[in-house]
C-alpha cells in the first residue's frame, strides 16, 4: 500500500516537472517571438494609426473622423480588450480627432498627447470638454520627450520644438519616431515642409533614417519634401488617403519624389488597412480590407 502511495506521488511530481518544462519552453518561444505591431487603420480621408509594443503597451497616433475608427480598429485589437494606453493627438483637424469620441464612449484611455495647436471647432471643444469629464491626463508633446513603450520599443518625439498655440494646425502637428531594434517608423501626422525643415535643422541624417516613413498629410504637395524623403531615407512609404478623396491625395509630385528615392508605396486606398509586424530585425506586411 505504501509502495503505491510513493509511486502515485512520485508520478505527479513527474507530471509536474514536466509541466514546468513545458510552461519554461513556453515562456522562452514567446520571448523569441515577441512582435512590434504597427497599423495604418483605413479609415478613409484622415489619419488613424495603432500600435503595440512587444510587451502588450497600445497607443494610437490620430483616431482618424468620425465614425470611422472602430471597424478597423477592432481588426488589429482583442474583442476582450478595451483598453489604450494612450492617444497622440498630431493635431486637432476633424480627420485627425473626429474618432477620439468613438473611442472614449468604447475604450478607457490612459492618457491623450496633444501638439497644442489650437481650434475652435465645435468637435474639439466637446472632446476636451469629455476628457476632463473622464479625467484624462492631456499632456503636451514636446521635443526630447522619449515614451518607452516596452520590450525595448521607444517613441521620440522630434516635433514641436516649441509654442505652437498660434500655428496653423498642420504646422504644428506632433511629428516622432518609433523604434524597436532595426526597425523604424518616422510619424508625421500632417507636418508641413516648413515643420520638416526645422526637423532637418535639428537632426541628422542618421537621426532621422526610418525603415517607414507615414507620408505626412496624406501625401499632399505641401509635404514630404525631397530633402526630408533623402534624410529619412524609407524604404516604405505608407499614405493613408481615402478611395477618390476630393483632395487629390496623393499628389503625383510627392509619388514621384518617393519613387525617385527607392521608396516602395504602400497606400490605404488601394489596400485598405496596413498592418506591419516586426521582432527587431524584419519587417513582415499584410493587409486588411
């Protein structure tokens, strides 16, 4: 009878250490695997992008207009999961911000980052007004300010340098780069060729070289200079524009000087929604209509 008992307990320890073996190899593939996910939503005409670091943090640069974000956004983010750590607003247009309310009414969000460039749009006024309802902390980014975002994933934020308040809004749209390990995405909101310019006075070219650059303001004309597409050097270039927008966007001329620099184009219109997934040394695409 003894003999028996020694040997049921000796066959559960088994089975325990071989669990624990099982649970170790687990835990050392799933640090193998760990995965930067960077998304352009395709959320039409406007701006809309999610990320996740390695290690589960989410943030979001713009929620793109109105009714607009949460289909996509739900494509890239858990049903079960209903929470944002944080939301970089790049500047307060309505194809920028229109989302922010979809996401506060579905969402708690940690924190909202703003360029401080200002409006008096009716649709800005009530988000602000709901933040504060909600209590979330709105801080102001700032050049030098660096968000670690996990699992060796960082944001910089390169833009603004300065007081914005009295900018126009594209002007002053935040404008940053994220990193994790050799991949890197330069973020430029609606960044005008005067908001490169300073950037390019205050970077190098090594600095500022990105493995994707988001085409500022959805590829218009008043951005994406040549200068600025030759210091960050892509080699893809992603617009977020929507299907036969009445903008025209993207021009030709800011295809042609992205095609002039080697830079492969991948845009929302033709794709619907970009989801780029990196372990720090490749970058692996697919896409989502």
């Amino acid at each position: 009878m003894l003999e028996n008992f020694k040997k049921y307990y000796l066959l559960i320890f088994v089975v325990f250490l071989f669990l624990i073996t099982i649970f170790l190899f687990y835990l050392d593939f799933q640090s193998l695997n760990k995965r930067l996910t960077f998304a352009m939503l395709d959320v039409g005409q406007g701006d809309g992008l999610f990320i996740e670091s390695p290690t589960g943090t989410q943030i979001m640069f713009d929620v793109g207009p109105a009714r607009s974000i949460l289909g996509p956004l739900a494509r890239v983010m858990s049903s079960f999961d209903k929470s944002i750590d944080a939301i970089v607003v790049t500047n307060p247009d309505a194809d920028h911000i229109g989302g922010l309310l979809d996401i506060l009414k579905n969402y708690k969000v940690g924190k909202v980052f703003e360029s401080g460039t200002l409006t008096d749009s009716k649709i800005y006024q009530n988000l602000r007004e709901e933040m504060k309802k909600r209590d979330i902390p709105d801080i102001l980014a700032k050049r030098g300010m660096r968000l670690n975002i996990g699992g060796g994933a960082v944001i910089d934020i390169l833009f603004p340098d300065r007081d914005v308040a009295s900018w126009a809004t594209n002007d002053g749209s935040v404008v940053a780069k994220l990193t994790y390990g050799k991949t890197s995405i330069m973020l430029t909101g609606d960044a005008s060729i005067k908001t490169e310019k300073i950037i390019l006075s205050e970077n190098t070219s090594a600095q500022l070289s990105s493995t994707i650059l988001k085409v500022g303001h959805h590829g218009s004309r008043t951005s994406t200079s040549p200068l600025f597409v030759k210091a960050v050097s892509p080699t893809y270039a992603l617009v977020s524009d929507g299907k036969d927008n009445k903008y025209g966007h993207p021009h030709q001329d800011t295809l042609n000087t992205l095609l002039s620099f080697g830079a492969k184009i991948f845009r929302t219109d033709l794709l619907g929604t970009i989801i780029m997934k990196s372990n720090g040394e490749n970058e692996v695409f697919s896409f989502s209509k």
